[in-house]
C-alpha cells in the first residue's frame, strides 16, 4: 500500500470507448494535467485510434507521457471474438517474446 504522501497509480481501460473526439481530447487534456499537478502515475489501456492520435501529438513534446504499444500475442484471441477473425488472428502468428533468467520485460 501507499503513504499519504505517495499517490497510487490510476489503471483505465479504454474508459473513453463511448466519447467522441473533443470529449476524448478534453478527457486527456485533464488527465495530464493531473499528472503534472499532483504526480499522478496513469496507465491507460486503448485500442482506440482517437487516443492513441492524442498520444501521439502531445507525448512528442512532453517527457512525463510515455507509449508503450503493446502487441497481442500469438495464437490467443479474446473470448467472444468472431470465428473469422479467430482465425485471421491464428494465422498472423509471431514468435511469442522469451524471458531469460526471469529478468523480466
């Protein structure tokens, strides 16, 4: 757990899934002033292009905002998702990333 003084981490996934592009920008807007105004530390989850494009244009500029793009990983497909897409998912397989010595990614 954390002290008073320590913030804990903010975890979203895709919390902006139903907004649309001004309401996503103004969301981002306020989460990163969040982070500058009270050392806030955020992870946010997307598949969503509109907040990924945001992102991009204010990441390039700001050293606090950092992308980590994650890749799927081989082979596994969410539970719900469409035969057809199952299997476009099976056949784009990629060698799965490999931990050495349990150092870790």
């Amino acid at each position: 757990m954390s002290s008073m003084s320590e913030p804990v981490p903010l975890l979203l996934d895709d919390p902006l899934v139903d907004l649309d592009d001004l309401r996503i920008d103004n969301f981002l807007d306020l989460l990163l002033d969040l982070v500058h105004e009270r050392n806030l530390q955020i992870l946010l989850f997307t598949k969503d292009e509109a907040t990924r494009r945001w992102f991009e244009r204010s990441c390039d500029h700001d050293p606090s905002c950092r992308i980590t793009h994650l890749q799927p990983i081989a082979g596994r497909v969410p539970v719900g998702v469409p035969p057809r897409v199952q299997k476009a998912a099976r056949s784009a397989e990629q060698p799965r990333p490999q931990m050495n010595g349990g150092s870790g990614l």
